[in-house]
C-alpha cells in the first residue's frame, strides 16, 4: 500500500497543463515557419523554383496563425493576451511574441506579393528577413520550454535546437504535401531530388540531436526520469523515431540516389508517403518532450522532495505561462 502511494504521488509530480494545446501550437508554430523557411530559399534560387515558393506561401501563413489560435485557447483568457508582450526582458512569452507578430506581418506581405502579381513587390532583403524571423519562429518554440527553470528536462540549449530542426524538416514535408495539393503537375521530378537530400539529410542531424538530448539529459539527476520516460513511450520510439524520422529517411535517400531515372509521379507518390509520416512525427515529438516534463526535485537525508502545484488562483492574469 505504501508503495502504491509514493508511487501514485510521483506520477503527479509530471506537469499536466502544458500538453495537448501547446503541443499543437509549437508544432504548427514551427510547422509554419519551417514551410516559410522553404518557400524563401525557392524564391531566391528563382523562377524555376515558383511552384516550390507558392506553395510554401500557401501555407506557412495560415498554419502560423491558427497555431496562435491554440494558444490563446491555452492561455485562458484571449483577450487580455495583450499582456503577455510586456515582459521582453524577462518572459520568453513575450519575447515569442514579438517575433511571431513581425514574422507574420513579413510572410503576409509576401504571401499578398505572390498571390496578387504586381500589388506589392517583395524585395530580397525582405525575404531574407522573413526568414530569419523564420529561424527565430522555430528556436523560439523551443526557447519557451527551455526556459522554464523549474523543468530540468526542457531547460536545455539542445531543445531550441532541436525544434528548429523538426521544423525544418516539417517545413520541408508540408512544402511537398502543399506542392501535390495545389498542381502536381507543376512539380519537377528534379526539384524533388534536391529537396529529398536535404531532407534525409535533416532527418539524420533530427536523430543524432535526439540522442544528444536524452543522452545529456540520463546524465542529470533531475532529469533522468523524464528520460526515462520519454524513452519507455511507444508513440515516440514508434511513433516518431522509427515512423516519423528513420522510414521517412530512408524513403527520402532512396528518392535521392536511386531514382534518378524515375518520373516525376513516382517521386511525388514516394514523397508524400515520407511527408505525412514526418509530419505525424514532428507533432509525437513535441507532444512526448511536453509530456515527460518533471518539476525539480530536492534532496535531503535521502529523501526526495518535489515542489506542491500551484492553485488555480495564483494563475496568470493572461492564463497558464510555462512552469519557471
């Protein structure tokens, strides 16, 4: 009976609040700026690449916005949100704020460029912006865990990093997906064999940063056991490891060096295969990282102590900000 009780209270000690909602945003946020990411390499390798640019525009914008959606469904209260931009030296909140509002507003001049010929002209250097607001987008999604103090498993560098990565990667899938979409006919058998290297190539360092994080993070008491559980999770060895990240790789280096002389139908059918199970893996790996997240524990005579949860009425006038 004693057993079952201490064990029941450390299960609770893993945080609740920051899992299906901000999973959803932080993978959408990336997503979004991933595809973006895309889109304006394409746009400056030229008009050879206009397919690959639209449909990168296509997307990005609105899957960054309706991933702000979910967070101000998560924050509780929308419409005091505003205040959440008002701690820039001291809230990663705010600081994401910031970006994702000018990366929206430079993506949003650039998608009206592209779909309204001749109604604003988006120079290079307003791409190259974009896309660095598009990094930012991306490591910030991972600088929001990171921060959190009190979170030993997310209060890494390898985390924003990390991020970053998948939502290249991600960026990359959601491209092709949006490429098929909006005319496959469009769609160069070529172009596909670049971008199937470099996303092999992006699913590979995916891998060996993983490693890097949760090797990194067994080697740290407070958060060897958030380790240990994202490792023990079916749906992130299976579901994002080898689904979401080895086959999409595979599938990806085969397009790249054994395809040569196969259509453009064939790659496209082979990509998209690739893409969606990439994409089905992006979110499992937010989702399982969200998940694992343990307070820090103190020890003292052998015995180990965990901080009480907040109450519901110490939360946030904007609603729930990361755990500090």
């Amino acid at each position: 009976m004693a057993v079952g009780i201490v064990k029941s209270r450390v299960e609770r000690q893993v945080q609740e609040e920051w899992k299906g909602l901000v999973a959803i945003y932080l993978f959408l946020g990336g997503l979004g700026a991933g595809a973006y990411f895309v889109a304006g390499t394409a746009a400056l390798l030229g008009e050879g690449w206009a397919h690959v640019t639209t449909a990168g525009l296509y997307l990005s914008f609105p899957v960054v916005c309706i991933g702000m959606l979910f967070l101000l469904a998560h924050l509780g209260k929308p419409m005091r949100a505003f205040l959440s931009a008002s701690k820039l030296g001291s809230s990663w909140i705010s600081r994401g704020v910031v970006i994702l509002t000018i990366f929206i507003v430079l993506s949003f001049i650039h998608f009206i460029g592209v779909i309204s010929p001749g109604s604003i002209e988006f120079p290079a250097a307003g791409v190259i912006l974009a896309m660095l607001f598009a990094l930012f987008t991306m490591l910030y999604t991972g600088a929001l865990l990171s921060g959190s103090k009190g979170y030993p498993f997310w209060n890494t560098a390898a985390l924003p990093v990390l991020f970053m990565i998948s939502g290249l990667l991600t960026g990359l899938f959601l491209t092709i997906i949006g490429m098929a979409a909006i005319d496959s006919s469009l769609i160069g058998a070529e172009q596909l064999r670049v971008m199937a290297g470099v996303g092999g190539t992006l699913a590979v360092i995916e891998l060996l940063v993983i490693f890097f994080f949760l090797h990194s993070a067994t080697r740290v008491r407070n958060s060897r056991e958030s380790a240990k559980r994202m490792m023990g999770k079916g749906s992130f060895i299976f579901g994002d490891l080898i689904l979401g990240l080895i086959v999409p790789a595979i599938i990806l280096f085969v397009m790249y060096f054994g395809m040569a002389e196969a259509d453009a139908a064939t790659m496209t059918n082979a990509a998209l295969v690739a893409s969606v199970l990439g994409l089905i893996g992006g979110f499992l790996l937010r989702y399982a990282i969200l998940s694992t997240g343990m307070a820090t524990s103190l020890d003292m005579a052998g015995f180990q102590f965990r901080p009480i949860a907040k109450l519901d009425f110490e939360r946030a006038p904007i609603g729930k900000l990361p755990p500090e």
